[in-house]
C-alpha cells in the first residue's frame, strides 16, 4: 500500500513543515538523565506522522517506545526520522503481526539486542524486551490487549511471573497497559479487581509504579474516552528495584498539533510517558 493511501506524504510534509537545520544537537546533553519517551502513536500515526516524529525528537529522548506502531509508511517515516535524529538501533514487531496491524517499536542511541524469556507474554507484536549496550538496561515494552478481547488475563500473569523471576540488572516495564487500579487511575469505574491485583502482584515482586514513586496519589490520566472525556492512567512504566534509586522524574506530556493549539489529543489520543534516570 503507497503512501497516499495511508493518508501521508513524506514529501508533502517536507514541503510543509520546517525542521531546525540541526536537530540532532538536541540529542546531545553532557550529564543529563537518561530520558525514556513511550508513546501510544495512534493508528500508526497516519498523516500526523510528521509531527509526531517532530515531536519525539524534540523531547531529545534516549530511548523511545512507541504503541500502535504499524508497517504503513507514516510509521516507517516515523523510524526513519528517529533513526536520523540518532536512534539508530531499533527493533519492532511488525512482522509478527499482519501487515498495517498494531505492532511495536524501541529504539536507541546505544546498541540494542533481543531478549527472549520463557515467561514472557506469548503476544505477537505487543511485547518485545530488549537490553541496551550502555547504559546496562533492560527494556520490557508492552501493549496489553483490552479486557473484551478475553487476553489480558493472560497477559498479566505473564508479566507478573517475569518480574518475580528477573535476575538480570536494572531493568523497566513500559507501555500502554490498559490497566489501572481501581478508583486511583479512572473517573468512571472501569477496573477491576483482577487488573488492580496485577499492579499489587508487581509491588510485591519490588518493581514500582514510577508515577506512582514520584507522585504518590496525585490523579493524572493519559487517555479519554471519545465523547465521554473521562480521563484513565493506561501508560505505565515499572521499575525493578536495581533501577527504582535511580529515577529521578515521571511526567505525563501531550505533544501539540500546531495546527490545532488548543486540541489536547491533535497527534495521538494518549499522553506521552516520559521518564528520567540518572544512570550514569
């Protein structure tokens, strides 16, 4: 399928949008906590590709993890932009899944290589872990299936029994997980009991809810229902307690669409997770 039938022309965005001539230098920040960007892009990004990469480069990050990442070109335009701002090293799940459907991207500055555990979530395209060269760090991205698909369960325990036996170094769990505690992370009752126990499963394995570690009970929600706008915490990220010392800030962004400044979810119906440790 071409470009245009994705609804986005690398081209036409060229011709549209004016990029600083050096973008790459944001990339550099001598001493400077390591930045994490996790991201739900939307359908693939379609034609907010363009603005989206813009606005990943421009959080300067050192690690990104992208949900609803897909094999359309907007998403490739996507990786190759991230590619060139210096995230070179990348992996994704595209070819796990059907082409154009819902997939998974990391990419890094460092060097990055594939994880394969016995526990982890048997999930085409919606989990990949893998561990960078430098700094030493372990990455778990996730795209937890929605509770009417019947898989979450499944998923949850996965993930759980992965936490409790982790015996590799500093590593984080990040992504999109539909999931939440009861009354904490939702304005309407959505939770359940199952899902509220997962997040107390990976608190007793000692891997900590980083927002939750930085901002204890305050409510802050990353996505809003269509048409309703109430407001859910669904992006997480969970650190083991070789990583937990060494967080130094969890925030909640929505990258805007220049083209529509008061719009809250312009690029993408999720908020971007961004984390900072000081690994160095």
């Amino acid at each position: 399928m071409d470009a245009a039938a994705q609804g986005f022309s690398p081209a036409a965005h060229k011709n549209r949008v004016k990029r600083p001539e050096i973008r790459a230098s944001r990339m550099v920040r001598a001493q400077a906590p390591f930045r994490l960007v996790a991201w739900n892009i939307r359908a693939g990004g379609g034609a907010r590709a363009g603005k989206i990469a813009a606005a990943l480069t421009d959080m300067a990050p050192d690690l990104v993890v992208l949900s609803e990442f897909r094999s359309t070109p907007a998403s490739q335009h996507i990786a190759s932009e991230l590619a060139a701002a210096g995230l070179s090293s990348q992996i994704c799940t595209t070819r796990q899944v059907p082409s154009g459907a819902n997939a998974l991207l990391i990419a890094a500055r460092s060097a990055l290589a594939r994880v394969g555990l016995r526990q982890a979530p048997r999930e085409p395209g919606r989990w990949a872990m893998a561990r960078l060269a430098a700094p030493r760090l372990a990455v778990g991205a996730m795209h937890i299936p929605n509770q009417h698909t019947g898989r979450k369960p499944f998923y949850h325990d996965a993930v759980a029994d992965l936490a409790k036996r982790w015996r590799g170094g500093p590593a984080l769990l990040v992504g999109d997980t539909n999931s939440g505690r009861i009354g904490e992370d939702e304005e309407t009752a959505v939770f359940n009991q199952r899902t509220h126990a997962w997040f107390d499963r990976l608190a007793a394995a000692g891997w900590r809810d980083g927002f939750r570690l930085k901002h204890g009970a305050k409510r802050e929600f990353t996505w809003f229902s269509p048409g309703h706008d109430n407001g859910f915490r669904l992006d997480q990220v969970f650190l083991n307690p070789a990583l937990a010392a060494r967080l130094k800030d969890v925030r909640h962004t929505w990258p805007p669409d220049p083209a529509q400044p008061g719009r809250r979810d312009g690029l993408s119906d999720h908020a971007a997770l961004v984390v900072e440790m000081q690994l160095s």
